[in-house]
C-alpha cells in the first residue's frame, strides 16, 4: 500500500471517530455531514502533499542549483 492511501485511511478513521463522539454529543447530523465533509477535503490536501513525489531534478547533483559556474579554457 502506498503511504497516501495509509495516510489517507488513518484520516478516515480519525473521521468516523470524531464523527461518533460528535453523535454521542447530541450535536445535529446536519453539522456532523459538514464536519466530515471539510474534514475529508483537509485529508486529502494534507495526503497529497505529505506525499508528493520529489522533482527528478531535486535529487540530481548536477540540477542548476548545484552546477558549478564553466571553467574558462586553458589558452
């Protein structure tokens, strides 16, 4: 399994979890659906970038942020 669907099934249990504190709480299932909606779309954007794959050229030694300036030719 790749580490953003284990993220993202950890942040789904947080949800039902706090989802069902919030039922034992009386609060209404109207603010409960709104809760989980919005809770939903911050796992998914803090899955997404929590994973993101790395740029090839940030890991390339030889990426212009690493180059050396050229040498001047020996005349």
């Amino acid at each position: 399994m790749s580490s953003f669907g284990a993220y993202l099934i950890g942040f789904i249990v947080l949800i039902v979890g706090l989802a069902f504190a919030a039922y034992l709480l009386n609060i209404p299932r109207t603010w409960i659906a709104v809760g989980v909606i919005v809770l939903l779309g911050v796992g998914i954007v803090s899955a997404t970038t929590r994973t993101k794959m790395r740029d090839s050229n940030d890991t390339n030694p030889t990426s212009s942020s690493g180059r050396q300036p050229p040498t001047a030719p020996n005349a």
